[in-house]
C-alpha cells in the first residue's frame, strides 16, 4: 500500500509539471504549497475571528462613545451668551465675561434730578455745569431767571444721568457755603418731576435789552395820523384830569402846562 500511494504521489507530481511546462509557468516547490496554504487557513481563522467579535464590546468602549456623543451634542447646542465674548488665538478659546448691562442695574440707568437753592450772582449755567461736572454726566441744566430782565432767580434744577451720582450730588452740597450764600441742595424724586421742568434747559441765555429797544420805539419817525391820535389821547387825559382837580376843589389850570 505505502508503494502504491508513492506512486500516485510520483505521478501527480509529473502531472503537475507537464502542465506548468505547457503553461510556461514557473515550477512550484512543495514548500511554496504548503506556504500557500497555511496563509490562507490563517486569513480564514483572522476573518472568522473578527465576524465572532463584531458582535461583542467592553463597557468601556461604549462609556467612551457615550461620552463623545454627548460632548459632540453639547458643543452644538452651546450658544454664546450677550455677556460673554469668545476670542480664539492660538487654537485656544478664551470666554471674557462682559460687563453687566445699565439695564439689569436699574438705579444705574435711571436719571436723577436735584433742586439747588440760593444760588448767588455769578454762578450762572456755565459756572454750575463746570462745578457740579465733578460729580457725573449731566444731561440737562436750567437756571430760572426773569423772563423780563433775565436775571436770576436764584434757583435752578440738574439732571444727571444716573441716579446715584445725583443722590450724592444732592447730600455733598446740600449747606455748602459759596459766595456767602449757603445752598439748599435736595434730590427731586419722580413724582414731583414736571414734563416742562427743562423747558429751554442747555441754551444760553441772552438778556433782552428791554430799556434799548423801548427807546427805539418812540424815536422812530411817526406818520401824521398816529400823531393826531396821539394828540387827541393826550387832550382826553387832562380833560379828565382837570375834572379831579375841579371835583376836589382844587382851581388849577392845567392848560397853562
């Protein structure tokens, strides 16, 4: 049996050569085989490996997926808010918190009105506005004067710009002695705050010179009409006045005048 079995090893060896004769095909070892096949049985096993695997993962490998998809999520849905600010330099991003706005600070934002009494000559609106800078922004300024003469008053009103600073305008100058007057200084609140409060406030004031323009008026030249109403107004007058003197018994003859 062992010789029979050589033989036919023999003779499918020189099977196996004719034919690569034929083919021009180099010969092939029994070792290039044999290398042959082990490569492949090795390749089935790896593949038949990672089909057994593909169904099968550690707890940490899903933790981590886990951790990823919510990072991922997170970095979407994230949104800046108005009061920060993201710089990026140098791959890095820095988050700068901006300062809170006017409006969530609402004694900031409101304004604030003081009344300043016995105010003496010579601090007028420029010289208060320069003053009374040192304390804030000052919005608005108006110092009552005589509409007529346009001296002042004596009184005025500031608007600051915030309310704070106006408070302490109000408690920092109240009895402050200038100019030999001590002024009354106190914080006006909301309710007592007129809509024309600041009617003509931030506008220098001009006086009219009314003793001026008086007596341009009555030199200006006059037709001859308005000059016999004149004389007939001024007849009227001393008739009328010659009647009180006579009624009181006084004889005297203003026409001699």
């Amino acid at each position: 049996m062992g010789k029979v079995s050589n033989n036919k090893k023999q003779n499918a060896d020189k099977k196996v050569k004719d034919i690569e004769k034929d083919l021009q095909l180099p010969e092939s070892s029994e070792e290039e085989l044999s290398g042959e096949e082990e490569s492949a049985e090795n390749s089935d096993e790896s593949d038949e490996e990672s089909e057994g695997l593909e169904g099968f993962s550690s707890d940490s490998d899903e933790e981590d997926e886990d951790l990823d998809d919510k990072e991922t999520k997170q970095h979407a849905t994230k949104k800046t808010t108005p009061t920060e600010k993201h710089i990026q330099a140098s791959g890095h991003t820095v988050t700068k918190k901006k300062a809170a706005s006017a409006a969530s600070n609402p004694a900031k934002s409101k304004r604030g009105v003081i009344y300043i009494g016995r105010i003496p000559h010579g601090f007028y609106e420029a010289e208060m506005k320069k003053y009374f800078t040192q304390f804030g922004d000052i919005t608005r300024l108006r110092l009552s004067r005589n509409k007529k003469t346009g001296k002042s008053k004596h009184y005025g009103f500031i608007e600051f710009a915030h309310h704070n600073v106006a408070k302490v305008a109000a408690e920092t100058m109240n009895n402050y002695l200038l100019f030999g007057h001590l002024l009354k200084v106190h914080l006006v609140e909301d309710p007592n705050i007129h809509e024309d409060l600041f009617q003509g406030a931030n506008m220098k004031y001009k006086v009219i010179p009314w003793k001026k323009i008086g007596q341009n008026k009555n030199d200006a030249a006059r037709s001859k009409e308005k000059w016999d109403k004149l004389s007939q107004k001024w007849s009227k007058k001393r008739a009328l006045k010659q009647k009180q003197l006579s009624d009181k018994g006084i004889d005297f003859d203003l026409s001699n005048i």
